[in-house]
C-alpha cells in the first residue's frame, strides 16, 4: 500500500545554510507521527516542505501518491492541512470566518459555499469547542483559543493528511492534553497526523511512532520507547535523561538529569497516587539516595520505589498517615540533603507529610498543577501549602531535578550530610 506521506531524499537550505540534508521517511495511512528533536534540527523545515510550502534543493515528497510541489496551492490544500505553530492574521476575522477559510480548497469560485461546506465548518467548530466565541473576533480570543481555532480551519479543511507545527506550544496543560486527545481520535479514525511536537513525553504518550531529527536528518525512527533511548537522547539534546515507563499512563518518559559526577546525596521525595514516579526513577538514575513517603502500600509511587528499591514508608491502603509512618518521614526529612515535594493530591490522610516537610533545610516544591486544584483537606492544607512555597523553591516538572541539584549542592544554611542522623529503615 501506498504511504500516505512519503520522502525520498529530501535536501532543504535556507539563506545558504543547509537545514535538511538527505531525509528519508514514511508515514503509513492512520498513523500519527511525531517529529522530534532539539531546537534548529529542522522540524519545522520538513513540516513546510510537506505541505509544499518550501520547495527542496533535492528529494521528493508524495502526499497520498502526488508530488506534492507539482500541485498547484489548491490542489494541495485539497491533501494536506497545516496548523502553523504561532498562527496570527492580518486582518480581524471573527472565528466563525476563520475555519470558514479552510473550506477555500472545496469551494468552486463561480458556485460559493454549499450546504456541506457549512456543515463542515460547523462540525470542526463543534469538535474544537470553540463555537462557543464563533463570533468574536480572532483578534480578541486567547492564545490557547486561536491554536483551537486554527485546527478547527484544519479540520474543515477535510485533508487526509493533518500536518502540526508544536500544536501544544502557549497552551497549558489541559489544552496540551485535549488537544492531543482530540488528534489521536483523528488519527484513530483514519486521519494522517504529522506534529512537531517539543515535549517528549507528550510525545511518546499519543504517537504511534517517531522520527528524531538532528543535524539535518533523521537520526532514529520508531516506536517511542525505540526511539527515546538514553543514548538517542543524550545524542540528539546533549544531555543525560533518564527514561523510563510511566507507571500511570504506560508510555515512555524522559527526565533530563543534571551532571551525573554531582549526584550524590539524600533526597526524600513527598509523594502519592503516583505524583512522585517520575522524580523516583531520575533521581535514582542520577545517582541519589532516595526515599519516599508515606504512600499507601500498593500505591504507584510505593510499587516504583519497590522496583527501584528505594527507601518507602508505606502506610496500608487506604489508610491516613498516622503517628508511626509520621515519625519516619521526620527523620528522613532530617536525614535529607534536601525534600521534593511532588504535586501531590492532598487529603486529611496524608497532609502530616506536606507538614513533616517544612522542617526541611533545603526544599523544592513541584507544582504542575494549581493547588486549589488538588487540595481536599480545607484551609489548613492551604496553609502549610503556603508554607511550603515561602520556603522552597517552587518550580515547573521539568526544572525539579535540576532545582534538587541545586538544592543538594548549595543547601541553604542546613547542617552538613555528615553532621546529620541517617534513617532507621528497620
């Protein structure tokens, strides 16, 4: 069978400066692709030489059979939609009138738009959720609004092949996730989906398949878990990662770690329902000692810390931290170098190990998702939440580890290692 997108020997410069050189791939009907890479490796580039807008030095691209810089700008607008990774316009279209464009392609100049052009325009609208500001103009919506808006005008478009240029960039985490949901049902519904997509670990969670680009080429192409290796990430981004498989979702997760030579210390880690998983598996790549706690026994966090064979107090199911587990998360938080606090989901039952983490010397506060969000124990918990936060340093998921680094190797006017008790572990 005939792939729907298909590159031979694809060569791209521009402004004299090679970007592509000799690429070679394939993307089979149905598949969602990710492109990935560092910042310059030329994803960009190939998703606009996929739809034709760049014309190549040397190579071919076929869209579903065609040369796809043969066609004229209609034709391939008939086989290939592009959502652009900043779309803007010129002029002040209300939303309404800018999926509407996509319909251009379908649209005999002498006939106009017909009832099923509408009925597509509205569907792609429906499906977005933006038919809601249909009539504002794009001008007045927001940023994560407008990439909504944009892969409506795709949808309507009604291509068999979907290109994205980083659909999740300026959206937060919510819209990261219904977007790529809504990607993967296209593509599960027979749709061809390229994305250049920056994060790798959205990446691997919704692809079928990936192609790593750098130094002009594509330097692995595969499953995630194949083409997500450590060795292809310190290639490809120049810097060691820990990969592993989430615990909660199944796919494959990359954690960038710092200089491995300087990992070394405690860290105790405040976790629950799997909140922690990803910190257990870097930290331990990267050379720490690490402990855990208080999580339920059979817990996700519990089961990675099991596999890791990390320190864990562990409580039964289901029930709340009491005085016992309470005792031994205060000494590892003394016997830490410093306290992650994962973005944990806090109830009455396991807020003592948020309280038990003030008395940390040197403290890092995970914050992925607003605390309001996650917060069932009432104004106490906001409270020592606040706490926290004063204290700490609170950053993204991403910088954690590195804000762990630094917060083992500067402290912050806390005893030495040596000068502090170890945990009984008995």
């Amino acid at each position: 069978m005939t792939p729907a997108v298909d590159v031979s020997n694809l060569s791209v410069s521009l402004g004299g400066v090679s970007i592509l050189d000799d690429v070679t791939t394939s993307v089979e009907r149905g598949q969602f692709v990710g492109l990935v890479g560092p910042n310059g490796a030329g994803k960009t580039t190939l998703i606009r030489s996929l739809n034709g807008v760049l014309t190549p030095d040397a190579g071919t691209v076929l869209i579903e059979g065609e040369r796809i810089h043969d066609l004229s700008s209609k034709a391939a607008s008939r086989l290939v939609a592009t959502v652009p990774q900043s779309p803007s316009l010129s002029f002040a279209f209300d939303v309404r009138e800018t999926v509407e464009m996509g319909r251009m392609p379908h649209v005999d100049r002498f006939e106009g738009t017909t009832p099923a052009d509408r009925d597509a325009v509205e569907r792609a609208m429906e499906r977005t959720d933006v038919t809601q500001f249909a009539d504002r103009s794009i001008t007045d919506v927001s940023g994560g609004e407008r990439q909504r808006v944009f892969l409506a005008r795709a949808l309507a478009q009604e291509t068999p092949v979907l290109l994205l240029d980083e659909p999740t960039s300026n959206l937060d985490v919510n819209h990261q996730i219904r977007t790529l949901e809504l990607v993967r049902e296209l593509a599960d519904e027979g749709r061809t989906v390229v994305a250049a997509i920056h994060e790798l670990d959205l990446a691997a969670r919704y692809c079928d398949e990936l192609r790593l680009l750098y130094d002009g080429t594509v330097r692995a192409d595969g499953s995630p878990e194949t083409v997500l290796s450590e060795s292809n990430v310190e290639r490809a981004f120049d810097t060691s990662a820990a990969v592993a498989e989430n615990p909660v979702t199944g796919s494959t997760e990359v954690v960038a770690l710092p200089d491995a030579a300087a990992a070394t210390g405690h860290v105790h880690v405040v976790g629950g329902g799997g909140a922690a998983a990803r910190y257990l598996y870097a930290l331990d790549a990267a050379g720490y000692e690490v402990s855990v706690g208080a999580v339920n026994e059979g817990d996700t966090d519990a089961s990675v810390a099991d596999r890791l064979d990390c320190d864990a107090v562990t409580v039964p199911p289901y029930a709340p931290v009491d005085d016992e587990a309470r005792a031994a998360v205060d000494e590892r938080v003394r016997a830490a170098d410093a306290v992650l606090v994962a973005d944990v989901v806090v109830g009455s039952g396991n807020l003592p190990n948020l309280e038990a983490a003030l008395a940390a010397d040197s403290l890092v506060v995970v914050e992925g998702r607003p605390f309001a969000a996650r917060n069932h124990a009432g104004e106490a918990a906001a409270r020592t939440h606040a706490a926290l936060r004063e204290r700490g340093t609170v950053v993204g998921p991403d910088e954690a580890i590195e804000a762990v680094r630094a917060a083992v190797d500067h402290g912050n006017g806390g005893p030495r290692r040596e000068d502090r008790p170890s945990p009984d572990r008995s």
